[in-house]
C-alpha cells in the first residue's frame, strides 16, 4: 500500500482552493431584487357619487440572478403585503381617520399571473402568487406591476367626514418578515379625503286644499335628510315672501301668515326665517343613506300651519309660497 503526505505547503494550498471555490460559488448566487417607483396614493374628495373610491400606482419589481442583463436571468418571486396599522383576525386591510376607520381592498397585478387580492402578511402570512420575475424595468414586460387600493362604495356614506389614511408595505425579498432590505421594499401611502356632505330628498309640493271656512288649515310631507356618518343637522328655512319675521302665503293682493315646523318623529320644531334649527336643541341627524333607504325613504317631516282667522279676514283667491330648506352639517 502506497502512503500519501501532506506536507505544510500543499495544506496551504488546499486551504486556498477552498477559499477561492467558496468565493466563485458566492458569486454565481448572486441574485438582484428591487422595486421602484411606487408613489403614494392620493384619492380625490369623494362628491357623493356612487362607485368604489380607486386609487392606482404601476411601478417596478426587479427580480434575477447573475448578471441581470438577459431574459435568461429572470428568477421567479412572490409580493407580501403588510399594513402599519390597524388590521383583524382576517387580515383585512384599514385606513383611519381618529377613531374611524375604514376596510380597503388591495389588488396586486403582475402582466403574466394577473391579479391577486392580498391579505395582510403580519396575519395571514399569505403571499401573492410566484411569478416570473424580470431583469430590467424598461426593457422586460414582467417587471410592469401594479397596486389598485379600492374603498367600498357600501362604506362611504355611512363613513364619517375627515382624511384617510395608511401606509403599507409592498416586499419582494423572498418572503423575509422586515424591511431592513431596502431595494427590495416599498412603502406606499393611501389617502381619501370624505368631505362632510348633506342632502335634501324624497320632498314633494305640499297642498293645503281648500278652506272650509271654519278650520285651520295644516298638511305635513315627509322628506329625506341625509349625512355622510349619521350625523348632526340642522336646518334653515326662507320663504319668497317673508316679512316681520315670519312666513307667508302671497296670493289675491295680500299675504296670509302660516307656520313652517319640522320633526323626526318626536315633537314639531317652530322654524324661523332665516334661523337655523340647531342639533343641539332638535336632535336632527342625517340618514346615513343618501336616498334614506335605510328607513324606508324618509326621516324627517315638515308641516304647513294657517289659521283660521288669517284666511276669513283676506281677500278669496289662491295663496301660496316656496320655500327653500338648507341643511348643515351641525
């Protein structure tokens, strides 16, 4: 049997082979991640139209190995998504105004997988779908992604007045649970502004009929009063042809004095012209429903008073007057 030596020189030289091997293999891992240009989002006050609030950002999402240069080099990957705020057992995405706040949905959408509802990562621990990654962001389709941040239209009338916001973090770096990689993450911030918004609806002409020469005359017509969030209302009143202080009827070359009054459904409040009815001592709120559906179609009620001796003393004829309701968020 033949015996081999080792002598001191050949260990060294074999521990530089290592050395060297353990260098090359490092580099041909190499692999680069990287998302770019994603901004913030910023939605425009909502009116009160019907429709889901959308906001939208395309950006980059860089994922390859090796030289990054070629289609060759694409490496598949995966998008986690994680709020900074509040959140549930569901993994549900929120925004918040204070106290309020508000579920949103967040759409991920690669140009080859389509698009993926995320959940939040720090819940659920669910990713997007892997995906074919790509080398260069103008060059290669792939790296064109996008994120879509939809508020439910379900949400916005009964959702109260103020700025929305969030932030959330998009990451590519292979499902790590932090963002010390910052080529690899991004934080985007959504925001909505929900303007305070009041409306008046449902409110038809309101007859009196005709005086039997005895009676006072009175009619009440419901309407709807709505506020976004269910709040505070108050209401003023003027006529086309009020005088001292008070409505009237305008008709036969004279005016015949009446009472204007309002209720949701407990006591009848005396309005004034010009004066507002306040909150504070009426308790209106607004149906947080625009077209008050929510009961039946109304909520509030007005109601026409004329007095018997007003109309004996004028003139025969036809009498009447318009008046216009304002509604303020109180």
């Amino acid at each position: 049997m033949r015996t081999f030596k080792l002598n001191h020189s050949s260990r060294q030289l074999w521990l530089l082979l290592l050395l060297i091997s353990s260098v090359l293999f490092s580099c041909l891992s190499f692999a680069r991640v990287r998302v770019s240009g994603l901004d913030d989002i910023t939605v425009a006050a909502w009116a009160g139209i019907s429709g889901d609030l959308v906001g939208s950002d395309t950006f980059c999402s860089i994922s390859c190995r090796r030289g990054c240069n070629r289609p060759a080099h694409r490496r598949d990957y995966a998008t986690v998504v994680r709020s900074y705020g509040a959140s549930d057992g569901a993994g549900n995405f929120y925004i918040r105004s204070g106290t309020s706040r508000l579920m949103v949905y967040l759409d991920w959408t690669h140009p080859v997988a389509g698009t993926t509802r995320m959940t939040d990562f720090n819940v659920t621990g669910r990713a997007g779908p892997r995906v074919p990654g790509a080398y260069h962001c103008n060059r290669d389709a792939n790296a064109q992604t996008a994120i879509d941040i939809t508020l439910p239209a379900a949400q916005l009338a009964g959702a109260r007045a103020g700025v929305y916001s969030e932030t959330f973090m998009l990451n590519v770096c292979r499902l790590r649970r932090d963002d010390r990689f910052a080529e690899c993450t991004a934080r985007v911030d959504f925001t909505v502004n929900l303007p305070e918004l009041v409306q008046v609806s449902n409110l038809s002409d309101i007859s009196l009929g005709v005086w039997n020469g005895v009676d006072n005359l009175q009619a009440t017509e419901d309407f709807c009063l709505f506020r976004n969030g269910y709040g505070g209302v108050a209401i003023r009143s003027n006529g086309s042809h009020d005088a001292a202080g008070r409505f009237n009827l305008q008709g036969a070359g004279s005016s015949i004095p009446y009472t204007l009054e309002y209720s949701q459904g407990g006591g009848f409040f005396a309005a004034a012209p010009g004066e507002a009815i306040v909150a504070a001592v009426s308790g209106f709120v607004g149906d947080s429903s625009r077209d008050c559906s929510n009961v039946g179609g109304t909520n509030t009620a007005v109601r026409v008073s004329v007095n018997a001796a007003d109309i004996g003393s004028r003139d025969p004829g036809e009498y009447g007057d318009t008046v216009t309701i304002y509604v303020e968020p109180d």
